[in-house]
C-alpha cells in the first residue's frame, strides 16, 4: 500500500501545479522550458552587452518585455 502512496504523491508534484494554470505536464514543460530558454539567451546578450556596452543595447529589456505579455495573455489556458 506503501508503494501506491509514494506513486500517488509523486504524480500529484508533477500534475498539480501544470493543471493549476490548465495545462498537462508535457504541455506546462514546453511553456516552461521555452521561457527558460528565452531568458537565457536575454542573460547571454546582457552579460556581453555588460563587458561591450555597444552590443545587444535593448535585447534584455525586449525579451522581459515579450516573455511579461506572453505570459499575462497566455496566464490560464483553461480560459480558452
């Protein structure tokens, strides 16, 4: 019984917070991992643009930009 416990609480961690915004897990990891790509390009061209100030001027404020409206217009897909 132990077993069917551990396996209930361990798909509840991954299904609870992706069903909570109206999403699957597959679909909640895409969003999730496209946003974390994003940003990590945007942290790339901030720390060159740290050391040539010259380059990448508005490539971070433009991607926090996109990545705020993309989240606020998409915020809970069960509204869809």
């Amino acid at each position: 019984m132990q077993n069917h416990s551990i396996i209930s609480n361990v798909n509840r961690a991954f299904s609870e917070h992706p069903a909570s915004v109206g999403e699957s897990y597959s679909e909640h990891f895409v969003t999730a991992g496209g946003f974390g790509w994003a940003l990590f390009k945007a942290s790339c061209a901030c720390f060159v643009h740290a050391v040539l100030p010259f380059a990448f001027e508005k490539t971070g404020s433009k991607a926090i930009t996109a990545l705020h409206t993309r989240m606020v217009s998409n915020r809970d897909r069960r509204h869809d």
